[in-house]
C-alpha cells in the first residue's frame, strides 16, 4: 500500500486529514493495538493541537506542512545514550531536506531545524520506557514546507521550503527522502555508531566551532560551541573557559 523504497520505516503509512496531534494519535494507536509495527507512520494533513517542545504549541496551515510521527523501538539504546537518537533522527531530517536545497540544512542544538539562520522545523521525542529501556520512542516531526508566509511574530524567524525555493513542493516526495534517512541513521545508531553519528551531529550543528552571542537569564554574552555530551548537554567555551548548558538553559541571537 506504498511506494516508500525502506525496510520498515514508512512500511505501514497512515494519512489522516485531521487529528489533536500526531504525536498522541501514534501513542495511542500503540498502546490500542500492539504491537505496533516498528516505522508505522502517521502524517495528518491538519493538526488541530499540535504540540511542540517544551509545552509550547505547534501551529501549521493546513495542507501546506508535514506534520508526521514516526513510531520506532530502540530497545537496544542504553538509557544514557538516548541523545544518540536525537542527533540520528536530526541528521536524518536535515539531510533529506538538503537534498532539495542548494546548501547544507543545519541543526540548531538539541534539534531544530534550520536553514538560512531561520527555522524550518522541529522535532518532538516521547519515548515509553520499561524500567531502564526504552520501550518504544514517537518520534515527530513538523516542517515548514509550501507554506508562503508567516504571520509577523514568526516572519523574522521561520521559513520555508516554499520561500527558499519559490514553488511548492510534493509532501509525499520529502517524506519518502525522510524515510530513507531515518532508516539511514536508524541503522546506525542500531549498530552502535555512536562517533559517527556524533562526528556527522557537530558537522551539521549550527555555529559550531563559530563565534555566536548568546543570552541566558537576561544576560547576553559570547560563546563557541565546542561539542556536545553523551548525555546531550551543550559545550561551550565562554571567556577561555569550558561550560557546559542544559536544554533551554541559553537561547541563541545571532552571529558575530
Ligand atoms: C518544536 O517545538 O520545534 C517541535 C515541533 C514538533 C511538531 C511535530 S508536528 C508532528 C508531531 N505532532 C505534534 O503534536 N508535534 C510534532
């Protein structure tokens, strides 16, 4: 019932035209009827309450964005390796979208998405855990693709596929390149490639190695980004020191 060239990622694809939230419909869906094949993915062309980090709401127009959920078992990741699964879904997404742009998509650290130093999209991970496992992980995704304009507050700082390239773009077509690289990266981080995959993480990451002015509790100062730890904390040097931030701890402004 698919023509999506992978293994198991995308195998069982399930188009909805309205729904809360992908993230939830999946988590249910699991819970419902396992079990669940591994890849099972939900895209729906309308979220009514989408959610993204941090509590915060995902808003999209209908039609004209992909918002996707992907259901996968990492059963083999070590509870202290969980970042690993956030940088191989990261790349795999950035590198999809790249593949329909004339430069690299970045990520911006733990996991947005970013092009042109705006944002194209997010990423929300809700892992299920039995005792120290990770039983099974949503994986969901939300891009900005043939969506034309955005409304004030979030002109300055989203894009979108659309306004890179200036024609729309079959949503199908991105996802199917999505599917290839989750299972790419998947596969990876499966058979433990942790330095490849952190390797492949800091070269995508945006202003790595760069200069950057930051702001953290109303204070702004300048920062390098220097790596990022197994646990997925942020390394940074600011004044010739090493300091290391955790998720929202800084927010970044702009480049020297
Ligand atoms: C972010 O805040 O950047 C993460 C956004 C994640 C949005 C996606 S859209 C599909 C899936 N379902 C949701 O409710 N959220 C994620």
């Amino acid at each position: 019932n698919n023509t999506f060239s992978t293994l198991f990622v995308g195998q069982n694809f399930i188009k909805l035209k309205e729904v809360d939230s992908t993230n939830n419909y999946l988590k249910n869906l699991a819970s419902n009827s396992e079990p669940l094949p591994e890849g099972t993915v939900i895209m729906a062309d309308h979220q009514f309450a989408g959610r993204g980090q941090q509590e915060s709401v995902w808003q999209t127009v209908p039609g004209e964005n992909i918002s996707a959920s992907i259901y996968l078992k990492p059963s083999f990741l070590p509870l202290n390796k969980q970042f690993f699964l956030n940088m191989a879904v990261s790349l795999a997404v950035a590198e999809a979208l790249s593949s329909f742009l004339p430069h690299p998509v970045k990520v911006k650290w733990p996991n947005d998405i970013y092009y042109n130093r705006k944002k194209l999209g997010g990423i929300l991970i809700e892992n299920t855990l039995t005792g120290s496992t990770i039983k099974s992980a949503v994986v969901g995704i939300g891009l900005n693709i043939n969506q034309e304009e955005f409304t004030n507050d979030l002109a300055e700082k989203a894009t979108s596929l659309y306004q890179i390239l200036h024609k729309q773009v079959d949503l199908e077509l991105v996802m199917a390149k999505i599917f290839v690289y989750m299972e790419k990266y998947y596969l990876n981080l499966k058979s433990e490639r942790y330095s490849i995959l952190q390797k492949s993480y800091l070269n995508r990451l945006l202003n790595f190695n760069t200069v950057a002015t930051y702001l953290q509790n109303g204070q702004v100062f300048e920062g390098i980004i220097k790596g990022v730890e197994d646990s997925g904390l942020l390394i940074m040097e600011v004044d010739q020191e090493t300091t290391t931030f955790n998720f929202k701890e800084i927010e970044y402004i702009h480049t020297k």
